[in-house]
C-alpha cells in the first residue's frame, strides 16, 4: 500500500475547493468596494487594481483613514495562499509597503458595485 503524502492531499483539496464562500479582487471592476467583516474588525476596501490587488483600505486597528495597501490574498495557517482571494475562514493577507498585516479570520466579504461600473 502506497503512504499518502499529506501535504500534496492538502494541495488537492485547496486546489478543488469550490471557493465560493468569498470575492476574487481580480474578478471585481475598479472602484468597487468591498465590506469584510473578521472576527476582530470591519474593514472598507475601494478597489483601484483589480489585476494586482491595490486598494484603499479603511478599518481595523492598523487602518483609522483610508490607506493604500496590496491584497495579496487568504491564507490558512500560514501555509496556502489563495491570490487576490478574501474568503469566509481564512486571515486576508495585506502588504503595506513592506510590511506584512493579517487580519483574524475572515467571517464574511460583500461587493457593492461601483456607480461608475453601472
């Protein structure tokens, strides 16, 4: 009987998950904003690229004002990133020049469409 590697069993399943419990930035229009609410916080996003992740970000400890910052993506546990993804469970990982911030896990995120997308 052949061992089962489990970090490529984790792979697959991250891989075919359904990943429908969140938003893709790069899915969304510019100047879309996205509410996230974590277990600690709320955050306000105004998406400016939705191709590499640059937002205006409001909320939080970190941010009192909008700030730019970088999505980079949700990671669970340090290990799997899902790129430019803000999904229910996992921290959304942001970089602010150089500097790393995750959020406590994600609890929800809801788009509400720009006017000038309409």
């Amino acid at each position: 009987m052949e061992a089962v590697n489990p970090l490529a069993a984790s792979l697959e399943s991250w891989s075919r998950a359904g990943w429908q419990d969140g938003v893709q930035v790069d899915d969304l229009d510019e100047l879309d904003a996205i509410i996230v609410r974590t277990q600690r916080s709320v955050y306000e996003l105004i998406v400016l690229s939705c191709a590499t992740g640059d937002v205006l970000i409001r909320g939080g400890r970190h941010f009192p004002r909008f700030t730019p910052v970088r999505v980079v993506g949700s990671s669970g546990w340090g290990t799997f990133l899902k790129r430019l993804g803000i999904y229910r469970g996992l921290r959304l990982e942001l970089l602010m020049e150089d500097r790393r911030i995750l959020t406590s896990p994600v609890e929800s995120a809801e788009v509400q469409s720009s006017a000038l997308s309409a």
